[in-house]
C-alpha cells in the first residue's frame, strides 16, 4: 500500500489554469468545485477580473486531464474564448475551494 502512495505522489502535478470568457454570473466557480471533486482534484479557483476564472488544480496527469476538457467547456451558459495552463510546484492543496475574488492568490 505504502508503494502504491509512493506512486501516486510522485504522479501529482499542479496546474496553473486561467480561464477568459463569459464566465461570470454562470455558476463557474460553484461548478468548478463540484467538477474538481469529482474528479479527485485539490486546489483553488477564483474570480480574476472581470473575465476570467483563476484555478489552481492539482491532481494526477489523468484526472487534470478530464478536469481541463470540463474547463474548456465549463457550465450553462458559459462561453470560454481562452484556456491558458502552465505547470507549476506543488502546493499540496487538500480539497477544493472556492476563494473571494479579492484573496491575492496568484
């Protein structure tokens, strides 16, 4: 079991995600967290301006990958224009949370 954890850390990564579009007053953030719990994904999101949608996620390869096909689409009546990713340390997040607009999490 203790290799299996081993495995599994060592597998995690974390990704910076910034999401541009009509991505306000659709539930984006509330869906985020549900889609990320889903999909076993620690981290953060945010509104970052007007526009946009700010996420840290981190998760194994598999799981950010279905997170970021949900991202690239996101809820009703969003309309995403732009996904941006880049990798980033480890933050070792436990669980998903929604964070005020104003945190200063960047």
């Amino acid at each position: 079991m203790l290799n299996i954890c081993i495995f599994l850390f060592f597998q995690m990564k974390r990704l910076n995600i910034t999401i541009t579009g009509k991505v306000q007053q659709v539930g984006f953030r509330f869906n985020a967290l549900r889609t990320a719990r889903m999909f076993h994904i620690n981290g953060i999101v945010r509104n970052s301006g007007f526009d946009r949608v700010y996420i840290e996620a981190e998760g194994t390869h598999e799981d950010l990958d279905q997170f970021l096909k949900w991202c690239s689409k996101g809820p009703l009546g969003a309309q995403i224009d732009k996904v941006e990713v880049v990798e980033d340390i480890l933050k070792h997040y436990v669980g998903f949370e929604i964070l005020s607009s104003n945190s200063g999490i960047c």
